[in-house]
C-alpha cells in the first residue's frame, strides 16, 4: 500500500478519507469500483477463520489493492495496556479501558485508529485531549490488486456504505447485524451455498 494511504499509518480519521477509483471486468463489461468508506460483511461461508462472521471497514480500495479493519473482533486488551506496552504514560483516565480489536491478520504487532477528528491521537489520548470517537485495532486486513475484487465476484463478501455509527456508536456483537441490515438483509436468512443469477 502506499506510504500516504489514509490508513497505512498509525492512524486515520473517518472525516478526511481520500477517494479511489478501480477499473475491473464484471461479466466482461469494464466497471468501476471503489470500496473505500464501506464495510465487508463476510458471507456465511467464510472458510477464512481470521474473518468468518466479520465486519470488516475499508480504509482504502485503489489500484494497488485494498486495506481494511476488522470492526467486531475484540481482543483481551485495553488501551491502557497498549499504551503502557509502547511506553506512552496515561495522564487521562477517560480512554483507559477502550477496548482494543484484532483489526487483521497482517502486521498483528502494529496498531491502527479509527478516530475522529483528525490529529496525533495516541499522544493526545494518553493526555486525556483525546477526540470524541476512538477504535483502536493491532494488525489490518489487506488484499493484493485485484484479490479483493476476486473474493467479492466468488460471493465471500456483501458490500454495504459503512456509517460512522456502527463502528462507534454499536456494541460489538450489534455491528455485523446492523451493516447486515443497512443492506436489509437478515444475517440467519443468508445460505452458506454461494450462487451467480
């Protein structure tokens, strides 16, 4: 991915993400699509464990592939440990106990954050200045050109518009039915056996 994308680094923030465009063959026609800003629900037969029944947010979709966060995977971890893992003192109490999130098998041992607004947030929370909305996750999802595009024309993913609200807002065990229902669409009424029309 490349060194500027909104979530390559430490952090992005939801309010300031950069738009792409990707040229791909569907029924041998040239379409374009673009799923930044959008959640990956993974279908019911998901043989992947890292992201059966995930929800998974799309930083970033251009031409060189695509990287996402898992957004419903907790992990027995909190901020205040993190934080004292990469020895940042935390003068604020108010962030201590903000879970942390297996975001990803890839870079498991680097962390993400979801915030909004923008800014140097891990400083700014381990003062207690932190901003209103915070996700933080260990490890991304990432796909090579073309992979993601692949996975979704085998049905391994629905694609739905995310919203600000179910990753901030929605208790964790909320959010891949509330994506499921942007779409209107019962999660238990989904078949494991995967079709084309």
């Amino acid at each position: 991915m490349p060194r500027d994308a909104p979530c390559s680094g430490a952090t992005t923030s939801l309010a300031h993400q950069d738009e792409f465009t990707l040229h791909v063959v569907v029924h041998g026609m040239m379409q374009k699509m673009n799923l930044t800003h959008h959640f990956l629900i993974a279908m019911p037969n998901m043989a992947d464990p890292h992201f059966s029944k995930t929800l998974t947010y799309i930083c970033e979709h251009n031409d060189q592939g695509a990287l996402g966060i898992v957004v419903n995977r907790p992990i027995e971890m909190n901020l205040q440990t993190l934080l004292e893992q990469v020895s940042i003192p935390l003068e604020g109490a108010a962030f201590k106990s903000v879970p942390i999130h297996f975001g990803g098998p890839v870079q498991a041992d680097r962390g993400f954050v979801l915030h909004s607004p923008a800014g140097h947030i891990l400083q700014a929370v381990a003062r207690g200045e932190g901003p209103g909305k915070l996700f933080v996750t260990l490890g991304y999802a990432g796909w090579a050109p073309g992979q993601l595009e692949h996975e979704l024309a085998q049905n391994a993913w629905l694609t739905v518009q995310a919203t600000t609200e179910v990753i901030f807002d929605l208790p964790v065990e909320r959010r891949l039915p509330a994506a499921m229902s942007l779409l209107g669409i019962d999660f238990a009424s989904l078949s494991e056996q995967a079709g084309h029309a």
